[in-house]
C-alpha cells in the first residue's frame, strides 16, 4: 500500500485543532468526586493545568508525603524539595516528551484570562487509590501544594519515575547522607 499527501484547499475554512489535555500517558483512569476550592482552582489555571491534572498532582503528592511520615521520614521533606528544586532533566521517553512540554512550556502560552470552571468530578489515575481515598482534601488542595506537586512531576517525569518514587527515592538519598554525616536517627527508630 502506497500513501500520498492530499493537498489542501487554499479556499477550504481553516480547521481548528485541540490537542488532548496533557496527561502521564499511559495510565488507566477512575472518576473521583472531590469539592476544588476555588484558590486551588485559580493557581491550577493560572499555572495552565486542567483542573482534573492539578487535582491529580496535588493528591498525589499529598500521598508521597503521607508515605514519608507513615514511615517516619517526615523530616525529609525540605530535604526532597531542595533536590526537585535542582533537578535537571535527562533523556526523556517520546511518549513523556509531550507531557513534560505541557507541564513547563505549556505555561508560557497558556490563556489564562478565563476563570477557570469548577469540575465536581475528575479522574484519577488507578495507581493512586485506595490511597487517595485517605487524603483531606481541603489539605492537599491548595496552591502551594500544587506548585510543590508540579516542581516534583517535572523532576519525576525528568528522570523517568513516577512522583512517589521519586520522592521515595530522594528521601532515602536524603537519609543516606544523614547516616553518613553521623545522624542514624531514621535507623534507630526503626529498629526500636
């Protein structure tokens, strides 16, 4: 089979095209009905995330922070968000190219004069629950938390993992070189 390029009508109507939303590709989806405040909504629009992308970003980094302090790392919080803040972006899968795009450049074309609709609904990756079911909402869901989920996406998307593992994988770099430097606290408490 042989293809060929059709050539366009120069007198044709020009034909508008909206790109899908930018998501992880890849993952299967569940609906989820939360209550958006309208601050969180506002920051996700002006920061050119669909509301259901900053809903899904700031659950899940509400989770990776959960799993820190369930495993008594809390402490390593700043120590993880210092190394997102330094994060650099190695070689990127085609099928997560398009997505990092969105989430950094993206912004810098983004009209955000609109206020943004408030969705009663959204979906969420299947990775996340039952998990998610355990976050506060009115917690996770607000601006700073979205800058920080965003700062950690991009830094996870860049290197290849998803947020909770990278967040995972930096704690326990963090502690690593707490151990070395002399401060064992993480594995006395375990071990007690």
């Amino acid at each position: 089979m042989h293809l060929r390029l059709i050539p366009c009508d120069p007198e044709a109507e020009p034909r508008s095209f909206v790109a899908s939303a930018a998501r992880r590709p890849g993952e299967r989806r569940e609906p989820l009905s939360v209550v958006v405040p309208t601050s969180f909504a506002h920051a996700a629009c002006e920061m050119a995330l669909t509301q259901s992308l900053a809903v899904e970003l700031a659950l899940e980094r509400a989770i990776a922070r959960a799993e820190l302090d369930h495993g008594g790392a809390a402490h390593l919080w700043a120590t993880v968000i210092t190394a997102a803040k330094s994060a650099t972006v190695a070689t990127v899968a085609p099928t997560n190219a398009r997505y990092l795009r969105a989430l950094t450049f993206g912004r810098l074309q983004a009209d955000t004069s609109s206020a943004p609709a408030l969705e009663p609904q959204v979906d969420v990756p299947v990775r996340l629950f039952p998990r998610v079911l355990e976050i506060e909402p009115t917690e996770a869901l607000t601006p700073d938390a979205l800058e920080e989920a965003l700062l950690l996406e991009v830094a996870a998307i860049g290197s290849g993992r998803l947020m909770i593992e990278w967040v995972l994988l930096h704690a326990l770099a963090g502690q690593s070189a707490r151990d070395a430097a002399g401060g064992n606290g993480l594995q006395r408490q375990c071990l007690t």
